[in-house]
C-alpha cells in the first residue's frame, strides 16, 4: 500500500521515521497519525530531545562511553578498578554488561569490530586510544568482550597480538552452554569448546 | 532486562520514543543507539519534522482533513464532486479510501466514533460542522464510512437520525464478503448479510 499525503509536513515526517531501523512507512504513518492526535507537548519533547541526544551527548574521553559530561560515570568512579579494562565493540555492550552487576573494572568502547567483508579494520576502531591507556600503565588485565563470532576471534586475535608485548592479562570472556540450556538442544561447537574448557565441580553445600 | 543508562540525555531520548504506540524500551534504545550511530543530520531531520510537524500541520477548515494550508488539496479541487461527502472516523480512512481511487466526492472526518465505553458521545464529534454544511445547502449524499463495529453502527443510526430531515441521500458502505475469501472462513454475520443485501448478477462480457 503506497498512500499519498499530500501534505508535505506529514510526508517528510513519515519519510523520517522510516529511515529508522525496523520501521517501515506503514509503521511510520501509525507513529505520525499518533503524534498528530495527542498532546502538542509529546511531540515536541520527543523532537527536542532527539535533537538534543545528538547534539549534547559526548563521548567519554577516557573510554569513549556515551557521557553527558567529559568523562563517564564509570571511569571517574572511584570504587571501580581502573586497571582491569573491558574491551567491547558498542556502548550498548557496556549496558548490558553493567546490567549482570558482575564487573567492577573500566571499558574502552572500540566502536567496531575487525571485518574485512565489510571494510573494517583496525584503523577504523579506537585501537591507538587504548595502548594510550595501556602505554600509560597501571593496566594489569583486559578482558576481551567481544561477539562469539568470527569478527570477534579476528579482532581477539589481532589485539591479543597487539598487546601481548606490554606486560599484562589477556582474558576473553567464558564460552559453554548458556544457564538454563538443555544439552540436546546445545550446538555441537559450543558444546565442544565447554568440553575442552571444563572447570573444577564446585558443590554447593 | 531494565537497563541503567547514567545519561540524563539517553535516558530522556529512550522515555519519550517508548511512549509511541508498540515502540517498548527496549525498541527505544535500538533506536536512539542508532541515531547516536549515524550523521548527524538524521537525527535533526527526524527531531525537526516532529517538532514542524505538530507544529505546522493545520486541518482543513471545511472537513477536518490534516493539510498544509487553511484548505485541503481535495476540498479546493474543482474536478471532484463537492456535492457527495464521505463520512469517515479518522485522516487514515481518507487516505486509505483515497488509495482505492474509486471515490471523487469531498469528506468529513468526525474525530471518532460513538462510543459510550470511552465516553465519546455525538457531542465530542464534529457533528454540528457537518450539519452546517448540509445546511448551506448543495448536498446530494452522505455516505457513512465507518467501521463495520457496534460504535460503527451506533454511529450510522444517530448520523441517520439527524441528518434524515435535510432532503439527501444517505448510505453505508456495502457489507458482504471480501473479494478472494472463500465462503468457508467468511463469518457467518457477513455471509448473512450478503445473502439479504444480495445484488443482479453481472456477467462479464
């Protein structure tokens, strides 16, 4: 169904949204017929604050985290360990991780993964900001955090070889059978590398 | 999965995309993480065809169709026959109605529907708009486009009742079974209707 507007303030409006990730016109048209019969004030606040996000957020100097000031909430957090820095590709990485409530180190944001089928190598990721880091010592640990996939072996590989020269911990992040997972229905590479990686039976008394 | 975002620009952006209709906060923050991601330019484009939007939109002073002028394109065209309104609940059903391209009437938007469930009466509608122009006089035909629902019905029998005294023809749409349904799978509400309301066989030549 392709409709004609014939308003150009609701045809450009339309055509906006749909630029959005999973949001096709006939979604488009719903969001805009939607803002167009509430309050005047919902709209506007979603149109400022759009504008704002893009314009106001900053990226943590330090990490490169999304911050609303110079440095993020965790690397100016003094509680939290600065010489254990967990290495992954997107700030949405960062939220979920801090989502487990299980690391209490600093991130550097890559802000990319190695892929050469999509033109993405080292160059284009914030690589020479974190031998800064690392350069500039107190680092003993980084924890590679990376997608299980081949992008992320390649980029594991590359800033393991990068790094191994300083003298610190390179650690990746446990791969196995995910909690809850019935071992039937566990792919057979998975199921292969938790095998190979098995730990000691810790019994819970 | 409730995630902390430690910024008062995200955190906004993600509240007020999650107040749109099927846009959950998870959806938001895929969406504003790839606004953050992309130019800039689209951001501001989204942000400021928002804000234009409510803000300039204005309706049709004659039907209540959304246009970017006092009048709409198709209240102001001379080719269509001013003297047929189509009455419909909302702007989407011209602009699906318009798509079929098998009317040249002018419309009403009512606003809604009757519906003592919400608490919207005849009053909360833009009735005496229409009324006014039945009363200018040069009206041949209404035609009730509403849903075929309870409120839908209880909708056509008021608009029935009061527009019975001006001297002009007034009609629904045609009820029946779809066209590419088979009569199996059609309830039997519709399939009885279409028997009572059935029409000559036309056969095509």
């Amino acid at each position: 169904m392709n409709l004609q507007y014939h308003s150009q303030l609701l045809e450009s409006a339309v055509e906006e949204f749909s630029r959005l990730p999973g949001i096709g016109r006939k979604t488009a048209l719903r969001l805009v017929l939607h803002l167009l019969k509430e309050d005047k004030k919902l709209a506007e606040a979603l149109g400022n604050s759009i504008i704002r996000l893009r314009n106001e957020v900053k990226q943590c100097k330090i990490c490169l985290n999304i911050s609303d000031n110079e440095f993020c909430h965790i690397c100016t957090d003094s509680s939290r360990d600065q010489s254990v820095i967990c290495v992954v590709e997107s700030i949405k990485d960062i939220l979920v991780i801090e989502n487990t409530q299980q690391f209490r180190g600093v991130y550097h944001v890559l802000g990319g993964i190695i892929s050469p089928m999509d033109g993405i190598g080292p160059g284009d990721l914030s690589i020479p900001m974190l031998e800064e880091r690392v350069k500039k010592g107190g680092i003993k640990e980084l924890i590679l955090a990376l997608s299980a996939t081949m992008e992320g072996d390649t980029t594991n590989y590359y800033l393991y070889r990068r790094f191994n020269p300083y003298n610190l911990m390179i650690t990746t992040l446990a791969r196995g059978v995910s909690i809850g997972d019935e071992l039937e229905y566990t792919d057979e590479i998975t199921l292969g590398r938790s095998i190979l990686n098995r730990i000691p039976y810790e019994a819970k008394t």
